[in-house]
C-alpha cells in the first residue's frame, strides 16, 4: 500500500514492516510514511497548543504576519529549546517510537528537535543553511541512525522536503571533512556546512503529510528542503534512533561519502520506559 498524495514514481510505504525487519528494510533506503498513530497525533496536537500559546495566534501557519521576523526567530527559538527538554514531549516522543515498532531496551534516542521556517526563508542568509542539500550523517551521526520527522500540521509537498534516492549508494560532492563533532560541541568549530547542490543531478522526490503523520527514514538518505514560493510557515518535529548493537558492530547504509570527524553518540539517551 503507497500513500497516495507522493510525488509519483517513489514508492513511500504507510506499513510498517514486522518489528525484526523494520531497521533493515530503512538501512537499504525504504521511506516510511506511517498513519499517525495515537501518540504522534497527541504529539502533533501538544505541539499546536504550545505554539499557540507562545506566539499568540489562533494559526501557527500565519504567525508570520502579526511578528517580524527577527521577533518570530527569537520566540521560535525559545519554544525549540523548551520542546528539547520538555519530559512531556518526551514521553510522547518515547511513544512514537514505540508505537512505530521499535522496542526501547534496544534504541537510544536524541533530543527532539522542532523546526520552524518562514516563507521565502531561502532568501535569508542566515536560514539558508536550512535549505542545503545533505545527509544527516555528515554531521558525525552513526551510519545506523533513523531519523523520525512528524508534521505538526498538515502540509502539501512544496512545504516539506525532497529525497533523492539514487543517492542513497552513491557519493554526493561535499565538504563534511570540515565538519568536527567535537570542534563544534565545544564551539571552537562550524555547525553547518555546505555542497554544491548544482553537481546533484538526480530524480528528487516529494511528499505531503497529514498532522501527526511518522516519516520514518534512514539518517544516510540526502535530502533537501524545497524553496519554495510558499505563504505559510511549517512547523514540524524530526528527532533519530540508534540502535545499540548496530552502532557497536558499525552496521547500516555504506558510507559513500562521510568525512566528517568525531562521533556524537553522546547525544543519544536511553528511550524512557512506559509510564503505567
């Protein structure tokens, strides 16, 4: 079964293979896009109302119009750093990636990260970094990472962002050599870098979600926000799972092309146990 609002010829799964063979079916480059499930719609929701209440707007997609954009970058900012450590969207965090198959004892899992990005954002120089082709690799995460990204409302395909899946077993140019994990944890180095999206010249395929809808992906994937000519914000909410003895036997997708230094393994945490 494929989701039906996908841009054509790639074939994004809304199954979820059996819970043994989930990892591998991601590790070879399979995109799931997941009905939302209980926990990830409450997630979705809890997010809304946080944003509501901070911004103070009854849309979150038109907060830009009532704030300017260096006032809307700051709150934004503040309401990301509060999602990060909230226990409360942790634990519905924790759920997600249980409901989604994946049991805890053998994960662990970084800090939810929420995104937002204003219209036109590409013609920012500071956000440009946000629309640079990459995979999250390149930024000394593990080769068996899996990225989790949830619409926090709906949105069509030219808000969300595009895979180029022949890429998944083929280099890409880049500079992720220039990339330390520790340089930058310690902030001696740079955060972001860039490559030359004009050397990428592949098949890029979009997709479109419904609020509190689990895209499920493999971190090796390169991806690129799409610039688009859009008059709304997106919000969204992507975190990513390790899984323990992978990291440990270095297993996933083949590095084509990774040269970033460092490993940031630290960021991961065991996932909370249920509460009962």
């Amino acid at each position: 079964m494929f989701y039906p609002a996908i841009i054509e010829d790639m074939e994004f799964k809304t199954s979820l293979p059996t819970e043994t063979h989930t990892k591998d079916h991601i590790y070879t480059g399979e995109v799931i896009l997941a009905p939302g499930f209980p926990s990830s719609i409450l997630l979705a929701r809890t997010l809304q109302s946080l944003i509501k209440d901070e911004l103070k707007v009854s849309d979150i997609r038109r907060a830009h119009e009532t704030h300017d954009s260096v006032a809307l970058h700051g709150k934004t900012s503040t309401l990301r750093q509060f999602v990060s450590q909230d226990s409360t969207i942790k634990n519905l965090v924790s759920s997600v990636v249980r409901d989604a198959g994946f049991r805890e004892a053998d994960w662990l899992l970084d800090s939810p990260q929420l995104r937002s990005l204003q219209p036109l954002g590409y013609l920012n120089t500071a956000a440009k970094p946000a629309y640079s082709g990459h995979r999250d690799t390149w930024f000394s995460y593990p080769q068996c990472m899996v990225n989790f990204w949830i619409g926090v409302t709906d949105l069509s395909a030219e808000y969300t962002f595009e895979f180029y899946p022949t890429k998944f077993k083929e280099p890409v140019t880049n500079n992720s050599k220039e990339f330390d994990y520790k340089a930058w944890s310690t902030k001696t180095g740079t955060a972001t870098f860039t490559q030359n999206s004009e050397t990428v010249n592949a098949p890029a395929y979009g997709f479109s979600v419904k609020e509190g809808e689990v895209l499920i992906f493999s971190g090796h994937h390169y991806h690129k926000t799409i610039e688009a000519e859009t008059n709304k914000m997106r919000f969204s909410l992507d975190f990513r799972i390790v899984c323990k003895s992978d990291v440990q036997t270095s297993n996933g997708p083949k590095n084509v092309d990774n040269e970033s230094g460092g490993f940031a393994i630290d960021r991961f945490a065991p996932i909370p146990s249920r509460k009962t």
